[in-house]
C-alpha cells in the first residue's frame, strides 16, 4: 500500500494536476463533473486498476472501486415506483415478499418436520419443545383452549405456522398468529400513527428517513420497523414465544436505543433501570405485567398495562419522537396524566408522581426555547439568502423540490444539505426529544448532563450559532468587495449524491390512491404542491 512512495514524481504531479482538474470541473455551479473520474485519478497514483467494487478485488482505501448496484425488490406504497428494498426485506414482510425457496419437495406431517429439523436446525426445535406451542405438559397447565372454548389436547406444530407442503412453505405473519391469539392480535392492530400497527406501512412506506435514502443503508430502519408490525415474534422471540421474554426491558431494546430514540439509555440509567440489572435475575417473569408482581417497573409493566399489546394506548399523544412540543400536564390531558399517577401509586405516592410529572413538563417546556432560538437563527440566514448552499444548489429531496428543511414542505435530512440546517435537526432530533424521554423515564443525569441533555443542547446551540456568524461574516465579506458567490458544485454531485432518489423520481411520481386508504393513518402526500423554497 505504500508502493505510492517509491512512484515517480512526476506520475505523482500528474495525479495531483489530475485532482486539480477534476475539483474545477465538479465546482461553482457546473452541473456534473465531466472527464476523467476520481477513481481514475487515484488509479493514476496507487497503480491500481479501477473496477467494480463486488468482484472481490482488496482497493486500496477503496479508491479504485467503482460502486454496483445490489439486487433489489420493488417497494410498495405511494412511492413503489421508484423505492426499492434489498431481498431480506420478505423476513421482515413475509406478506408480500415471502418466497419459497426450499429444494424439497412433498408433503410432510409434524412429526416428520421435527425429525429431519432436529439435524437440519436442531436449535429451533430444541426452542420449539421449551415453547407452549411444543410442550403439551405446558400447554395442559396454561390451560390452553381452542375457539370452540375446549382444552386444546394437541401441540402448534410446524405445519400450523408454515404449511406442510415443501413447495409452497409460508413465513406467518401476526395475521396467522391471530387465529389462535385473537386478542393480543386485535390490541396489537388498534394503535394509530406512530404505534407499531404502522410502524412499517406508514413510517416507512410514507416516511423520508426510508424513501429518500438508497435501500442498501436503511434496510435495518425498514426491517426493525417491519418486524413490529407484521410479526410477534419481534418480542417474544422465535421459537419459544415466551412472555415471560417479552416482558424485560431487553426486548423492547432491540428497536428502543440509539441516537434519535433513546428509550433504552434513559431507562437504564434511571433508578428503575439500575434496579432491574440488580434484581432481575431474581425475578419471577412468569407473572402477569399486573399491579403488585414486580418490585421494579420495566417497559411492558408501565406501556402494555395488564398485558395489553397496544402500548400506544397508555400514551398521552403522539409528539414525533419528541420533536413536537406538547404540555402532557395541561388541563385537556388531564386524564391522561390522573391515568399515569394513579399507575405509578402501585410503588409512590400519589404527590411524588404527580410533582415528577410536572418537572417533565417544565424541563420538556424550557428545551423548546433553546430549539427556537436554534431555529430562529438557522431560519435567519435562509431568509437572507446566506446558508451554503442554499435549497436549489442542493440536491433535490426525494420529493423532487428544492426545499428548506425548516419551512412547510421542506424535508428535513441530515445528509445533502448545509451544515446548518444539518446542525438544526441534530437539535431537534437527537436532542430536543431526547430531553424529553430522559425526564419521562426519570433518568436524572441524562435531564442534563447526559445523552440528549439541557447541557448538550447548549453546545448545538453554540455550534449553531457559531455556524450563522461565520456565514454571515463571508456574506458581509462577498458583498463588499463585489464577489457573487455559487455553491460548490460538489454540494449537487458525486459518486453518492447521484444515487439519491430525488435525481431520480418526477413530479406525480406517486400512487395518489394509496392516499385514499381509510384503514392507515397518513403522513403526507409529497407531491401535494409544495412550492420551491429559493430565496
């Protein structure tokens, strides 16, 4: 790799000229670079031969490998015609993408799929005999009933979950668990928007963060999103389906952690969460999520009340993630919040929950004025036509506008945009709402030192601020001495930014039917006539 030392000078010089040339053909308004490639450049300095990344070649830094395309599938919903997903999506929604793919043929009763598994995976089946699908002494003690209301003798076999047919094998999906589990299906159906109901039809199939990114680097967001709402066994996990696992906090924490929900870090940090990785061990969670079972309240025991598989239900509105303000402790939610008292009375008194309530309210209050003045700043400078770049040297958003994430219609990204509106929704985001979920889940040190703290708002804050005044001193600066800047061309091209789907998508690119849909919430249509944001 470092063979580049003992090149000759003058290849080298004739790299760099090569560089050189290439940054002034991608820069100050020219639409897309033309010419030599990047990679062809650094083939000139590393001796390598420039191909395609997926041939198994070693490039060096990866600067040679020209990028291929995946095998996708065809999205679904009002923008099928351009989002695509990667194969492994027919795991996450068997529904639709589910293909069989055994190389056996025939016709097999229960008994037999037991035997050939306990070879071909015998794990599963080990999983499936612990399970109440697969121990009939268990099932005998659970008391399992059929719908004809009479004790269920036989076991959940294979054959019931997946067919017996090698051919035409199925991957379940909640609707099948609902015919034995009508309830719990019914419960887990009944949530609105931003629930697990629609946590996939909705908030990806609809939603920016999924649609406006290729598939390759959001099919965990699509998958985590998917599993939750077309299959159970996202909680309680294949196949043992144990309640008893559904009910720690470990299961909700597969989908509820990371930077911009940070449900699990709260939780785990707060004197609830230390007393469960201290008890946990002890505990009994084969008990019902009921008042009086646990010493220490865990996900399910505050979210899904008495088992109810609707979390939603107990919430007292929807905020997006916490990035829209709301006092949960106004008189028009009083229900609500008499609702949450009257839980947390199963370990405190009624006046500590109700004053912990309340510090929620006053710190989630004050965190929105940080973000307005964060916001009236970055708006500031859009107005006077000073961030770079400005919407129309940006890529187009996956809706295909040139669009201020700030304003009604703009989509707000982190990716393809300037660093101050990129600054803007790091705040909003990652922290604003985190501040909110530290307080409701009381985890003192993260109100404010912590991950998505008052303190680590002051910092964006700062960065914000400290961003705008260097983009107004080069405005001043360009102003006066007659110099009319262009944003780099580099902000609207390159090997990725080509790839986005809004170079890609066209106006009334879009299945408006889709939008007429009573049975699913919806975000919005994207191209309902959202003027261009120029300045």
């Amino acid at each position: 790799m470092l063979d580049i030392l003992k090149k000759p000078l003058s290849r080298i010089a004739l790299a760099v000229a090569g560089v050189s040339l290439l940054t002034c053909a991608m820069g100050n308004g020219v639409a897309k670079a033309e010419g030599p490639t990047f990679q062809d450049v650094a083939s000139q300095v590393f001796g390598q031969a420039v191909g395609p990344d997926n041939d198994g070649t070693l490039y060096v830094f990866g600067l040679t490998a020209k990028y291929t395309k995946p095998e996708y599938v065809d999205g679904r919903g009002p923008y099928k015609s351009f989002l695509k997903f990667l194969p492994s999506i027919r795991w996450y929604d068997p529904e639709h993408y589910w293909t069989n793919g055994s190389q056996n043929e025939g016709v097999f009763k229960n008994e037999e799929c037991v035997l050939c598994h306990t070879v071909q995976t015998p794990t599963i089946v080990k999983d499936w005999k612990k399970s109440a699908h697969g121990n009939l002494e268990m099932r005998r003690g659970l008391g399992v009933k059929g719908k004809d209301g009479k004790p269920v003798e036989g076991t959940v076999g294979c054959d019931v979950c997946h067919g017996n047919d090698h051919q035409k094998l199925f991957m379940p999906t909640y609707k099948n668990c609902g015919e034995c589990h009508p309830r719990e299906t019914s419960e887990h159906r009944s949530g609105g928007l931003g629930s697990h109901t629609h946590a996939y039809t909705v908030n990806v199939l609809e939603f920016s963060w999924h649609v406006g990114k290729p598939a390759e680097e959001v099919a965990g967001c699509a998958e985590c999103h998917a599993i939750v709402e077309n299959r159970c066994d996202g909680c309680h996990t294949r196949h043992v389906f144990s309640p008893a696992e559904a009910r720690k906090p470990t299961a909700c924490r597969f989908c509820h952690m990371g930077i911009d929900h940070d449900e699990w870090a709260m939780y785990n940090t707060s004197i609830h969460g230390c007393l469960y990785e201290a008890e946990s061990a002890t505990m009994d969670w084969s008990k019902p999520s009921k008042k009086g079972n646990y010493r220490v309240p865990t996900c399910a025991y505050c979210h899904m009340q008495d088992g109810n598989h609707n979390p939603q239900q107990f919430g007292t509105i929807y905020s997006d993630m916490g990035m829209f303000q709301v006092d949960r402790g106004a008189p028009k939610h009083k229900a609500k919040r008499d609702a949450w008292i009257k839980k947390c009375q199963d370990c405190h008194s009624p006046r500590f929950a109700a004053d912990k309530l309340k510090e929620m309210d006053a710190g989630v209050n004050l965190s929105f004025t940080k973000w307005r003045e964060a916001a009236a700043v970055i708006v500031g400078c859009f107005l006077d036509g000073v961030v770079d770049p400005m919407p129309e040297g940006s890529p187009p958003d996956w809706y295909g506008h040139y669009t201020f994430s700030l304003l009604p219609g703009g989509d707000p990204r982190f990716y393809a945009t300037s660093n101050l509106e990129r600054l803007g929704l790091e705040m909003i985001c990652y922290l604003t709402g985190n501040v909110y979920k530290a307080y409701a889940h009381m985890s003192m040190y993260n109100q404010t030192y912590g991950n998505g703290s008052a303190f680590e708002q002051d910092r964006k804050l700062v960065e914000i601020k400290t961003e705008a005044a260097k983009l107004r001193r080069f405005a001043a600066i360009e102003k006066k001495i007659g110099l009319e800047h262009k944003s780099e061309g580099f902000w609207q091209h390159g090997e990725y930014l080509d790839l986005l789907p809004g170079w890609i998508r066209k106006p009334g690119d879009v299945d408006v039917e889709w939008f007429k849909r009573t049975d699913i919430p919806h975000r919005a249509n994207a191209d309902a006539g959202v003027a261009p944001h120029g300045h």
